[in-house]
C-alpha cells in the first residue's frame, strides 16, 4: 500500500467540512454503490437482490466516536429498529455495531445498558450482533465487555485484528466463551509499538489467526477482499477437513461483487457487509486508504440518478 496516499485519504476522512459536504451529496455518490443507503429502508432491496443469490448480509448504521448521550440513544434505537424490521421483512441479515457510536467514548455502564438492549431484542429475533473492533485504545474495553455481554447473550460476536500484536492471545483469552469471529487485517493506523505495519507480516500473522481459529471448530469469518488470503483459507479447510460450513467469507458491499458470487457458487458461505446512514464519508474515505482505485465507486455513484 501507498503510505502517501493511506496518510492523505485517512487526513481526509478526518475533515469536518468535506464531511458536512459528503452528507449533502452523499445520496447520489454512496446510495447502492459503497453503502445500502441513507437509512435502512432504502438499504432492504440491496439486502433482498443478495440474500435472492444466497449471500448473506450484515448491517451497519454508520457513524462513530459519538460524545453526546442522546446521540448514543437515538444509534441505539436505530438498532433496535433495524433488528424489528429485520424480523418483519424476514431479510437473512445479522448486525454490526461499533461501540463508540453507542457511548463508549462517553460511559461504559452507558454503552454496556444500550447494548444489552440491543442484544435482548436481537435474541427475541434471533439476529446475531457483531461488535467491531475499532482502533487499539478501545480495543481491550471492547473485548472486556463481549466477554461480559457473551456470558448473558448467546449471538453476539466480535472482531480481531491481524495487524495487533496481542491478537493471538486475545483469541486463546476468548476461547473458552466459544466465541464467533470475524477475523480481518484491521482498518486503522496503528503505531508500530502496537501493530505489524508491513504488509508482509500483516499477511503472515493473517494466516496464523485463520489456521488457529478455524482449528478450534467454531464458526468463523475471514473477512477480507484478497485473493491470497481466500485461496489459503480454502486449501487450508480442504487439508484439514474443515467443512464449508464451519467458516464463511466476509466482503464489504460494492467491492469484488464478482468474487462474491463465484465463492458463493464454489459452495461458500458469504456475508456482505452493508453500511447503511448519512454519515458515510469516513467509512469511505478509510476504503480509499486501502485502495485508492475503489474511488471508481464513487465515480460510478456520481453518474447514476
Ligand atoms: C466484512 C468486513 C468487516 C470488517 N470489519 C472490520 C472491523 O471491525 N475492524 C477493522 O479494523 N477492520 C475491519 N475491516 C477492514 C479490514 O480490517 C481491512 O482493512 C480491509 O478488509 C482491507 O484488507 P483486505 O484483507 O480486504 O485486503 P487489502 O490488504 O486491502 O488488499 C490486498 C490485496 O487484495 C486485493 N484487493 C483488495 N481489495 C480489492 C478490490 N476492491 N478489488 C480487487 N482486488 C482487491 C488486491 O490484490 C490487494 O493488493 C472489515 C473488512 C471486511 C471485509
């Protein structure tokens, strides 16, 4: 990856005024193409056109880093609201939430009740939970408060990244709760201290989690968009005899729609993952850090009506 492009792209992701802008063009730009939609209605025959393939789905409100309490409310209602229409609308689709856009940043006793809110309406629908991982410094709160949460709830999942160094112990620390992961490279920038920052050694630490992971025999994701990382995971299943559906593959929507429907035909299992919400620009712009050549979506975004 283009350090100099990663640094620019997350430089802008931070931008309170492209930001404000994106939210005002932002229906024509994302709407279908990065994101669902603006809210999560216009997001269900997104969500239909894929479970009619048999891929299934994971929502996200977007936004995160919320200081306001009644901010962190309203996203905790939306939730519960998506997981209501979930049910009614009978979409294959579980939920992903990032805690600090349900007051992390704010109160932990706060975020532990919205989330145990939302947990006690997703089992009455049986809708899984995934909680994201988002950057270092939140990262042991987070897993504190699946462990707790796991203990009381049964679907409810979380995220480990392979560029932290403490992941591979985080993962011997959660096996005992049978956890269900979805393991990715990780999103954010990291200080060396903290996390592998080549590419190489980010790849490498990948595959270990995966093998670890899909040894235990829990149902796991391997979210990711690279060939060599879905090609290791799929010899890797056939020479330990792990069933196709003991894992599944995990892509963000609008990005290897291709891939998606091959892996799919191949007999994988596959979930996309779809934001969802006004507050798309970050989200976005933290995409182009990966790949400046996905601004090819938000190209296609600008020509449609
Ligand atoms: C479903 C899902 C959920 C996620 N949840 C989290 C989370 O909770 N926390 C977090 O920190 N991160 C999360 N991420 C992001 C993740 O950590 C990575 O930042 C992101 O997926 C990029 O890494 P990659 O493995 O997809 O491949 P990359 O390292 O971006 O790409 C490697 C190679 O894959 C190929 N490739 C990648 N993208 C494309 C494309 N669009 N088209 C064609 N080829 C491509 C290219 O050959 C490229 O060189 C999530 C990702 C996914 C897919």
């Amino acid at each position: 990856m283009d350090a100099l492009s990663r640094d620019f792209f997350l430089f802008l992701s931070k931008n309170r005024g492209l930001n404000y802008m994106a939210r005002r063009w932002g229906k024509s730009v994302a709407s279908g193409t990065i994101i669902g939609g603006i809210d999560f209605e216009s997001s269900i025959p997104h969500i239909k056109r894929l479970n009619e393939k048999g891929i299934q789905v994971t929502v996200d409100h977007l936004g995160e880093f919320v200081t306001d309490i009644q901010v962190a409310k309203e996203r905790t209602q939306e939730c519960i609201t998506t997981i209501q229409t979930i049910a009614a609308e009978k979409l294959d689709t579980q939920v992903s939430v990032k805690l600090t856009s349900l007051g992390l940043d704010i109160d932990i006793n706060l975020v532990r009740d919205h989330m145990r809110d939302i947990l006690r309406e997703a089992t009455k629908h049986e809708v899984l939970v995934t909680i994201d991982m988002e950057n270092e410094s939140r990262c042991q709160a987070t897993l504190d408060l699946f462990t707790e949460l796991k203990q009381e709830f049964k679907l409810v999942g979380t995220v480990i990244q392979a560029y932290l160094f403490r992941s591979e112990n985080d993962l011997n620390d959660l096996n005992e709760h049978q956890p269900f992961i979805r393991l990715v490279k990780g999103a954010y920038k990291e200080e060396a201290s903290v996390a592998h920052t080549e590419k190489q050694d980010i790849s490498e630490n990948f595959k270990k989690l995966i093998q670890k992971q899909l040894e235990t025999g829990i149902y796991t994701a391997v979210a990711t968009h690279d060939d060599s990382m879905i090609q290791y995971t799929k010899q890797l299943a056939e020479e330990l005899n792990i069933p196709k559906d003991q894992f599944e593959f995990q892509m963000l929507y609008g990005m290897r729609a291709k891939t998606q429907e091959d892996l799919k035909a191949e007999g994988y299992n596959v979930r996309i993952y779809m934001p969802y919400g006004d507050d798309w620009y970050g989200y976005f712009m933290r995409r182009l850090a990966e790949k400046p050549s996905n601004i090819s979506f938000a190209l296609k975004g600008l020509t449609k009506k």
